[in-house]
C-alpha cells in the first residue's frame, strides 16, 4: 500500500521533527518505508534514513507498507497525518 504526502512541517524532515516521525513510525503495527518520488525508500522508522532524504517543507513523500490491511492503512494514516501538520512539539 502507498500514499504520497506533501510535508507540511516548516522545517521539514530534519533534525527534531525527524526524530519525533521515526519515533512515530516505530509505533506503527507493520513497517513503514518513505521515498521522495522515483527515489529509493528508508525505512521510516531510521532517523538517519530520514536525514538522507533531506525532504523540506513542500516536498513530497511517498508512504508505503507491506500489505494492504487494516494496520497498514492506520500506520498511513497516523503518518500522514504527522507529516500534514505544520508544527511539531
């Protein structure tokens, strides 16, 4: 299953807010991987992996899981979410 996104969050994928969305993914049931379009996926999961894809604000992103369940579609959901929101605590 995929989803694309573009990352509201100010200053994107960097730093703190990467930190809080791969804490965020970890949570999730089932893995999740996250590429910039035509780009190689990171495990979304990976603070480091995030950092390589040095997505900023107005980026898109591409969510994808493994399967097509009911965890899978909650995991991008709540991950979607997270990254529609322009702030982060």
């Amino acid at each position: 299953m995929e989803r694309s996104v573009v990352v509201a969050i100010r200053e994107g994928l960097h730093a703190r807010p990467a930190a809080l969305f791969a804490k965020a993914a970890g949570e999730q049931p089932v893995p999740v991987r996250i590429a910039r379009p035509g780009g190689d996926p990171v495990d979304a999961a990976s603070i480091l992996g995030l950092m390589t894809l040095g997505a900023g604000a107005g980026d898109e992103v591409v969510l994808s899981t493994p399967a097509d369940g009911d965890d899978d579609r909650a995991a991008l959901d709540a991950l979607v979410a997270f990254l529609e929101r322009t702030e982060v605590a």
